[in-house]
C-alpha cells in the first residue's frame, strides 16, 4: 500500500475533493495510509487516521477548525502562544493531548500558508468523538491483514 503525506494530498486536493465518494466506498483506497496523521489522546490511546477517515472530517467541516484557537509558535517551549481564528483554512490531522486536562498540541495543515502548524485547541475530546462518529468501510479478513502488514 501506498503511504501518503499531508502536503501530497494538499498538493492534489482538487483530485480528493472529485474522487471523494469513490475513496469512501473502495476500502483499499479509503485505508492508504496518511504519515503522521493519527489520534493520541490519553486515556484512549493512538489511533492511526486514513485517507477515507481524512477527507471524510474535512469535507463534512468538522476538522476544518474555524473557532478561536492557540497558534503554538516555534518557541512554545517557552510559553509562547498567538491566538488564531481563520476560516476555512486550518484542516486537522493530528490530534494529540488529554482529554481530561485539555492540554494538547494538535496538528493542522495551513492552506494559505502552506504548512503544518501547531495547534492549542479547546478541546481534543470533542474532535475524537466527532472522529468516533465517522462511518468506515468493513474489512474482509485479506484486506486488515495486508492493512496490518504495511502498518508493521
């Protein structure tokens, strides 16, 4: 299987935004890989994101984050935040934290700047159950143990 970064997909959105149903119906398209794209939030554990898991919380808007957020700015070591409202713009794809404390430092991909930043968000728990609400294709038995094999 063919393993994705998140600046090829920007690079080729316009392609997604066409083929998306087709990507949400074929599972072994829907589950190419997408490198450091994954879901960390304690105490649920890691949770590797998919192409199809992807572009379906972006298109329906609901990793698109267009509510006030932290920018975490190179120097976040130190303390240093901006804060940060765009719209449409920032598109989620690495959720990582607590979602008991609210201390996280998610990733997102910057259309206008093309780039990821990082992000402090207001709640990581709410992304993860908007992700738990996401549809995904069944498995046959053959396919999770090749999705296992290039996960190895």
């Amino acid at each position: 299987m063919n393993t994705l970064t998140i600046p090829e997909i920007f690079s080729n959105i316009d392609f997604y935004k066409e083929n998306y149903l087709s990507i949400l119906a074929n599972t072994e398209k829907y589950y190419t890989h997408v490198a450091d794209a994954f879901i960390q939030v304690w105490p649920v554990g890691t949770i590797e994101l998919y192409l199809g898991d992807l572009l379906q919380l972006w298109f329906s808007e609901k990793w698109l984050i267009n509510s006030p957020c932290q920018l975490l700015l190179e120097n976040y070591t130190q303390g240093r935040k901006q804060a940060i409202q765009r719209d449409h713009d920032l598109y989620l794809y690495q959720l990582s934290g607590s979602a008991l404390s609210g201390i996280n430092n998610s990733k997102v991909w910057s259309v206008s700047e093309s780039k990821p930043l990082s992000l402090l968000l207001d709640s990581v728990f709410k992304y993860y159950c908007i992700y738990r609400g996401t549809e995904r294709p069944e498995l046959n038995q053959q396919q999770l143990i090749e999705v296992l094999k290039t996960a190895i």
